[in-house]
C-alpha cells in the first residue's frame, strides 16, 4: 500500500513520551509507534482487527479459561 507524509505537530510532553514508548520496544523510529498508534485508533472506530487487538482478545479468553480450570479442579 503506498504511504503518505504527514506532518503533525505535538508538545514536548507527546513527544517525550512516544520516546520512552520507542525505546522501551527497540524501535528506532518514534513514525513506527505513530503508525502503530494510528491503527489501533482507527480499529476503535471502524471495528477492523489488529495484531494488538487480536493478542489482547487471546488474553482475556486465556485469562477467563484459567479461572474456569482453577474452579473446576477446586
């Protein structure tokens, strides 16, 4: 799919904190957590899956099926 450059401007604030975001997944790129950012906010409204959103749904479904094991050994 082509890209698009788009210019955006963010306080100080924004910025530091897409940093720590970056470094804390060893992405060199603060435009890598943009798009990543951008997509989930676009998941929210229009209802399409993402990895992120597919991984968080197997967590709960995890989460739910150790509680059920855990009552039923109980």
């Amino acid at each position: 799919m082509p890209t698009v450059l788009v210019n955006v401007r963010l306080d100080s604030k924004t910025v530091e904190t897409l940093k720590t975001i970056a470094s804390g997944k060893g992405e060199k790129n603060l435009s890598n957590v943009i798009r990543e950012a951008l997509a989930e906010y676009i998941s929210a409204y229009t209802g399409e899956p993402t990895l992120r959103g597919l991984q968080r749904k197997i967590s709960e479904i995890d989460n739910r099926l150790r509680r059920v094991e855990d009552s039923i050994i109980k």
